[in-house]
C-alpha cells in the first residue's frame, strides 16, 4: 500500500474541497428573492425578532403597493429602500405576487400577560370601533375575520405585537403614509397611547383562523374610501 509523507497527506486535505465543482443555482426568481428571507424569514414567514413581518399569503395588490412605498419615498426603512429603489413596477409586482402565493401556516399566537380590561378595550376597537371617538373598527376595512380583504388589504391576525405598535406609531410620525386620503394615518392618530396598546395586545393575541385569505369586499359593509385602497398606497 502507497504511504504518503504527512505533510502530502495533510496538503490533499485541504486541496480536496477546492478542487470540488462550484454548486450551479439556478437563475429563478424564488433564488433571487432569497434576499427577501434573510429578513422576512423563511418562504416569507417571519423573522423571529418580532419586527420583521409576515410577507407570505398576503394580498399580492398589498405587497406590491409597499414595494413601491419604498421604493417612491413614502415608507423609510434604509435596508428595504436601497433593495428596491433601482427596480421596476414590472419587477416589484413579480415579486408581489410570488410571496402572495406562498401558502404556509401561521404559528400559535405569543402568550401576553395582559389586563382582561385591557385586551377587552382591544378586542372593542377591532371589531365595533369607537364612534365617540370617531374611530371606526378594523374590521370594517381589513375583514370580519381580520385577515385582508382583496384586491390590497391585509390582514392584521398573525403579526407580532412590537409589529403592529410600530407600524401605528409610523403612521402618527409620517414614517408611513399613503395616497390621500390616508386613513390609516386619520384613524392612528386618534388612537391614544392606552388605546394603541390595548388594539395592538388583542389582535397580536388572537390566532390566525385558517384558511387565513383574504376575502372579497363586502356590498353590505363597505370599507371606507382610503387612497391606499385604489392600488395606490397601502393600509397597513
């Protein structure tokens, strides 16, 4: 048997890998929105982190309208606004629809240590509003189930609690804003800070019925006229 000396032996050790075939991919628009997943997760699941949201399953006419927020200015977020800044509509509704099409469960909902009376406030702004404050619920706009309602409004079950305050209080700070008339900016501001809370606790809390689709509108509950709605901006 061929005995090498132990430093050839040592030196086709490490030779072996690099003389391995570089692995191929495949030039696919799923390969290349692997970006997209270092931060939304896998298949667009969520990242762990509590902040970056959701992005598989909802309404393609959602996505693409904050795709191109970015993109014109009216989201900020530097890491998602240099991505897509150099992209065109035709690209950026590609992508919308690939991530739209992506149908995986939702997790359990995070335990929340919450007042009963807090999670009941919550529970009142979502489904029936607050007409004394001119607040209408999130239902009358995102679904009576709370999961999106067709062509570009998504839904608000299956998102993470330090989600939901942020994107509302980016609403009140102009960090987001959509075509006039932009009611998701009316209605955030009229949100106190005990009411922000109390919505954001109770949907964060709420499991995600399946199949959870978006649904067509209602004839006998029109949603309110919002220029995020027209496939221009976008609710939430």
């Amino acid at each position: 048997m061929t005995r090498h000396a132990p430093w050839l032996t040592l030196a086709l050790s490490f030779a072996g890998p690099a003389l391995a075939a570089p692995a191929l991919l495949q030039d696919t628009l799923a390969q290349r929105l692997v970006a997209c997943t270092v931060c939304h997760g896998d298949q667009g699941r969520a990242a762990p982190d509590g902040y970056q949201p959701r992005i598989a399953g909802k309404p393609a006419g959602y996505l693409y309208n904050q795709l191109l927020n970015f993109r014109d200015g009216r989201r900020h977020y530097g890491p998602m606004v240099g991505l897509v800044s150099p992209l065109s509509d035709t690209y950026l509704r590609e992508i919308a629809n690939h991530f739209a099409a992506i149908d995986v469960p939702y997790p359990a909902p995070s335990a929340l240590n919450e007042a009963a009376a807090l999670l009941q406030r919550g529970r009142q702004l979502a489904l029936e509003g607050d007409a004394a404050k001119q607040l209408p619920a999130c239902a009358a706009c995102h679904g009576a189930a709370l999961t999106g309602v067709l062509p570009a409004t998504p839904g608000l079950l299956g998102l993470p609690r330090d989600y939901l305050i942020g994107q509302l209080g980016a609403w009140v700070t102009q960090q987001r804003q959509a075509h006039a008339p932009d009611c998701m900016a009316d209605i955030s501001r009229r949100l106190n800070g005990s009411d922000l809370g109390a919505v954001s606790a109770w949907l964060a809390s709420q499991p995600v019925p399946a199949p959870a689709k978006a649904v067509t509108p209602s004839a006998s509950l029109p949603p309110l006229r919002c220029g995020s709605a027209g496939g221009h901006g976008a609710n939430r």
